[in-house]
C-alpha cells in the first residue's frame, strides 16, 4: 500500500514539475509578446502624432488660403 502511495506521489510531482515547465515558457512567450505589442503601440501613437500634425498644418493653410479670398 506504500509503495501505491508513493508511486501516485510521484505522478503527481512529475506532472506538476511538467505544467511548471509549460508556464514558464508560455509565460516567457507572453512576456515576448507584450514587448512587441508595447513597441508597437508606441510606434502607433508616434505616427498618430505625425499625422496629427500634418492634418493641423494643412487646416492651418487652407484657412490662410480661405482669408486671402
């Protein structure tokens, strides 16, 4: 019967120390992956602000254009 119990233990702690395995690699792949998504949304907002910009500066000539009518 100890020998049952031990065996079963020692299923157990195999397949914990195997699901520990997993999650740290999904873990590291979710860490990757929020680095790439972080660098993109920031690459997201810079353009955005280029664009802004753009937009703002054309309205600004296009009212010049529109004063001078």
């Amino acid at each position: 019967m100890a020998n049952f119990d031990l065996d079963q233990l020692e299923l157990q702690v195999d397949a914990l120390i195997r699901l520990n395995e997993r999650l740290r690699e999904e873990n590291a792949s979710l860490r990757v992956r929020q680095e790439s998504l972080v660098a993109e949304r920031s690459e997201l907002i810079e353009k955005t602000e280029q664009a802004r910009s753009r937009v703002e500066a054309m309205l600004s000539r296009l009212r010049a254009m529109e004063e001078n009518l």
